[in-house]
C-alpha cells in the first residue's frame, strides 16, 4: 500500500509549471499543467540536472539544460536526447495540499 507525504501547498505550484521539492531524501518535480498535478523524479536521466527548472507545455517537460522532453503523465522521453524514462509518482490533492507516494509509482 502506498503512503502519500505531503509534497507542498497547491498554491505554491505555478499554473502551467513545476516546482521542485524533497521527499524523504528524493527529489521530486510536482508539475501542474491542463488543470491536472503530477510528480516524477526530478533528475533528467540525459544530464543530472533538475527538470523542475525546466519549461512545461500541454503535458510535456522540458529539460533546461539539452532540451529532453518527458511526457508528465508516464515518465517516458518525448524527444531527444534522453532515451530512458524518469520515475513517476501517485499524486493526490487533499484540501490546499499536495500529497505523493513515492513507493506507488503510477
């Protein structure tokens, strides 16, 4: 079974973007984009630099530093040059917080 932590308030997520917290040691990026909040690891698997510093567009993830693109919803790369995958993660919204389980990834 999953445990969810709290990750951060909603309000702290920008509306079209991400924001990059720690949880239990793991760097997380929680994206908001469509309405919708999602989390992945927060470490582009190209280059090991944050993606939560990266451009977010309909429910892609831009890397700042290359340009990998993650797709939010799965983790997978959407263009190049990543080639594997980044972690996701279960989210749920609980009053005016936002709460992750890292051990249930989606």
């Amino acid at each position: 079974m999953s445990e969810f932590v709290r990750a951060c308030a909603l309000a702290e997520v920008p509306a079209d973007g991400a924001l990059g917290v720690e949880i239990e040691g793991v760097p997380v990026a929680i994206v908001r984009t469509g309405g919708e909040v999602y989390a992945l690891y927060d470490v582009c698997s190209h280059e090991e630099v944050p993606l939560s510093e990266g451009e977010i567009y309909d429910h892609t993830l831009e890397c700042w530093l290359h340009g990998s693109c993650f797709d939010v919803r799965t983790g997978k790369p959407t263009g190049p040059p990543a080639t594997k995958p980044v972690p996701t993660y279960s989210v749920k919204i609980e009053g005016a917080d936002v709460y992750v389980a890292l051990s249930g990834t989606d």
